[in-house]
C-alpha cells in the first residue's frame, strides 16, 4: 500500500531541523515504519528547498519551500488556501497514495479533506479550541505582553496578537476535522474532542512512538543517595505550559520547607517575562533554564531526578511526560487534557489541578519524603510506558488502521 504522510517535521529527511534532538515523535514512527516490506512510504512537510522530491533508503520525501507572510499581509490579503491545496494536490498527484495520513488536525494541511477523493486519516496531536480556552494562565492577559519587560520584539507581537489568532485557528481546526472521516489519536480526550465536533466520524486508537534514546536505553531511573532534591521539567515556550506554575512552587518550597532543592527547566532559555511579571525571580527560588538539551544529557538529568513535574495548563499526551515514565522517573503531572490517559492517579504518577502551586509544593516535599511511595509510582509507571510505546505493538496497529480504512473505501 502507498501511504503519503503530510507532517509538521520533516521528520528523517533531516531530524535535527525539527528542535528535538535526535528527531521528535513522527521521526520515530518513521523509523518504525518505513522497513514494512508492505509499505511504500512518502513523507511531505514543510522546508526551504524548491526541489519537488527526494528519495531516500525507501522513502519519498516532499519539501514544501513556503514564505511566512507578515502579519500585515495575512491581514490585508485572503487566505492562500488555494495556492496551497493546489500544491499539495500536486504532491499527491505524483505520490499516487492509497491512502493520506495528515499529522495534526490544528495545521493547514487538513484543506486537502475538501480536495481529494483518497481516504486522509487525521492523526491528532493537539486541538487548538480547547488550548485557546487555556491559553493565558490565571492573572495574565494580552495586555501583559504590552507593559512587562523580558520578551523580544517578535515574542511580544505573538503575545498581543494570541487571542485573536487562536480564535482564528480554533475554527479552521474545527472546520478541518468537520470535513474529515477518519481520525487517529491515544488519549479519551483527544476521541471525545472528535466525537463533539464530528460524531459521525471514525476514531482509531494508536499509541505514539518514542525516541529511540528513550525506549532503546540501558539507563534507567533510580533514587540518589543525596540530600539534593533535583526536579525537572521539559517544557516549550508557549503561554499555556505552566513556566508561572513552576516559578509560583519553588517560591513556596523556598518559604515554607528546608528542602534542599534545584529545579531545572528544559526547552525553554529565556523566563525573564514570567519573572517580572510575577515578581518572583528564578534564581532567587533555584530555577534554572537549561534550554533544549541533547536526548544522552536529558536521559541523563532525568534518571538522576527526584522527581519530573509536568506543569503544563493544557495537553494530550506530551513526549516529554511519557520519555520520564518510560525511564521511570516519578512523574506528577497536571490533571488536564489527555494525561489522565497517561497517569492512573497514585499508581503511574500523581495527578494535581491546574494552577496549583500550593499543591504540587506539598506533592514535592512529600514525594521526597515517601521514598516508598516514589518507588512505587516508578516500577508501575515505567512497566505501562514500555508496553504502551512498545515499537512493534505501534507498527502493527497502524498497519491495522490503515487496512481497515482501505477495507472501508
């Protein structure tokens, strides 16, 4: 069967262009995929280069060159969807697929659904309504990005402009996944959001592939012989992924225990917005910015972690939550979105609200306390990761998919 994927990386093409070091989740479904004897695999994605095709140990890969229009343009023009669907129908014109796999719903691959006859299945990643409907923390609002200091130019402008251009694209998404008949995802919240928005569309379950580093590694978590309490989170950029939750706790452990702590943040470089504008300073409570690390120094500072701490106001099913329990690592996560998929409460990890610092600092204190208790949530957490990203339980399920949607047509 040929199967044409449109992805928001260019995945193996070039896995170090995409921000995750060693390539991130799509990257390493490719890997486990692309070796099916059954399978012809092309990859189209976004990336400067005019060349139409490529083809590489098996593969057809289709760079998309594209200019990012200014905010000015896109306000003063009509949409390119056109010139886009036109191009992509010229992709699959010369692909020939059986079958179109989009990877995310919320981006503007999904005008194809309006422009072809061949079965497209949409693999969900995020959904951008209910990301907007938690887009700002509590006490933060457009205005912020106005009067506080510690932002760029260009990251004060994407600030300002979030609400609207949210909204915007909170209904094209919902317009995408209206047009479309056939959705992939791995977490209750990501089938109930298809079930709302399109209740007469199939969903398929299909777990998400990990980073060969992770899955692949001999290293695993154990507990350090150390006073040093050392807690980590990996994180992106993004209003709504809890770095004023992060500062808010290490204030509160700084002021109410003794403990010892350091709390290194990856993903992320520059906080300094988030620190004036709730006037707590990073290294005044021991937060550290570490910015993107390589997969051997992330595995590393995680298995020697007390804790990992997913602060993140909205999500479905983040890598970096999952790349922890695989390792073992005792998680405590924000009960939101699709993690409660992820974490059996108490069992694999702990579930906290969101915007609750007070809580998540008497979760610390006492996860390092109740070494028990930390060991517990590690062998469980780490035993239900290995078999739910299990690479040749993946490779067969989305070759099942695919054949029953062909079946179908």
């Amino acid at each position: 069967m040929r199967i044409l994927w449109f992805s928001v990386t260019p995945s193996l093409f070039n896995p170090h262009t995409n921000k995750h070091n060693g390539g991130g989740w799509i990257a390493s479904l490719e890997q486990i995929i692309k070796t099916e004897r059954n399978v012809q695999l092309g990859v189209t994605f976004n990336f400067p280069d005019s060349r139409l095709r490529y083809e590489k140990e098996g593969v057809v890969y289709y760079p998309i060159q594209y200019s990012k229009r200014s905010w000015i343009k896109k306000r003063l023009t009509n949409s390119d969807e056109k010139e886009k669907a036109e191009y992509y129908l010229k992709i699959i014109k010369d692909f020939k697929p059986d079958l179109i796999q989009i990877f995310g719903s919320e981006n503007d691959f999904g005008v194809i659904c309006q422009h072809t006859l061949i079965p497209v299945v949409i693999h969900m990643q995020g959904c951008i309504p209910p990301y907007h409907n938690a887009l700002f923390p509590v006490g933060m609002n457009s205005f912020d990005f106005v009067i506080h200091r510690g932002l760029s130019l260009q990251r004060r402008m994407i600030g300002i402009r979030s609400e609207p251009a949210f909204h915007k694209r909170a209904e094209l998404e919902i317009k995408t996944i209206q047009s479309c008949r056939y959705f992939m995802g791995r977490t209750e919240w990501d089938k109930n959001l298809i079930n709302l928005f399109n209740p007469n569309a199939t969903y398929f379950h299909c777990e998400e592939a990990l980073r060969d580093s992770f899955m692949n590694n001999d290293k695993q978590w154990s507990l350090q012989e150390s006073d040093k309490v050392r807690i980590i989170s990996v994180i992106s950029n993004p209003w709504y992924k809890g770095v004023d939750l992060i500062l808010k706790t290490a204030q509160l452990l700084k002021r109410f225990t003794d403990l010892d702590f350091e709390w290194q943040v990856y993903g992320v470089q520059n906080i300094h917005f988030y620190e004036h504008k709730y006037k707590i300073k990073a290294v005044d409570v021991n937060v550290t910015t570490m910015g993107t690390a390589s997969k051997e120094k992330l595995v590393n500072a995680l298995c020697s972690a007390t804790c990992y701490v997913h602060p993140s106001y909205i999500d479905n099913s983040p890598n970096s939550l999952c790349e922890a329990q695989v390792l073992g690592v005792p998680v405590l996560a924000t009960h939101v979105g699709g993690i409660s998929s992820l974490i059996k409460d108490g069992e694999t990890g702990i579930l906290f609200p969101a915007n609750a610092p007070y809580t998540l600092a008497a979760l610390i204190k006492r996860i390092n306390i109740d070494k028990k208790l930390a060991f517990q949530l590690s062998h469980k957490a780490r035993k239900q990761a290995i078999e739910r990203h299990n690479p040749n339980a993946i490779r067969e399920r989305l070759l099942e998919i695919y054949e029953q949607i062909l079946d179908q047509k």
